[in-house]
C-alpha cells in the first residue's frame, strides 16, 4: 500500500480556488486532450513567422 502524501504535497501546481469554483481542465473542453499552450492558434499555420539565420561569411 503506497504511504499516504504529506499535507500540501498531493498537487502543489493545483490552483486553489473559492469553493464551487472549478480549475479550467480538459473536462470542461470541447475536444478531447490536452489543450494548446498557444491559445487559440490553428495549427498548421498558412505561414511560419521564421527567419532561418544565415551566417555570410567575411572575406
């Protein structure tokens, strides 16, 4: 049997909210997973904002 976790160590990134208030998760989302850190961005993007650098060499 697994030892029972010290007081304020089950979940220490759990917001702690009102009562009857509940933290958004992805229960509350409309499709299933883990929502995007990004937003609400679509991806694939139509364009990448993304230079790719390019070392010029000195001569």
């Amino acid at each position: 049997m697994a030892k029972t976790a010290p007081a304020g160590r089950v979940d220490p990134t759990w917001p702690d909210l009102p009562d009857g208030e509940h933290p958004v998760s992805e229960l509350a989302s409309p499709v299933q997973g883990s929502l995007s850190p990004f937003g609400d961005v679509e991806f694939p993007l139509a364009e990448v904002p993304y230079v790719h650098p390019v070392t010029e060499i000195n001569r």
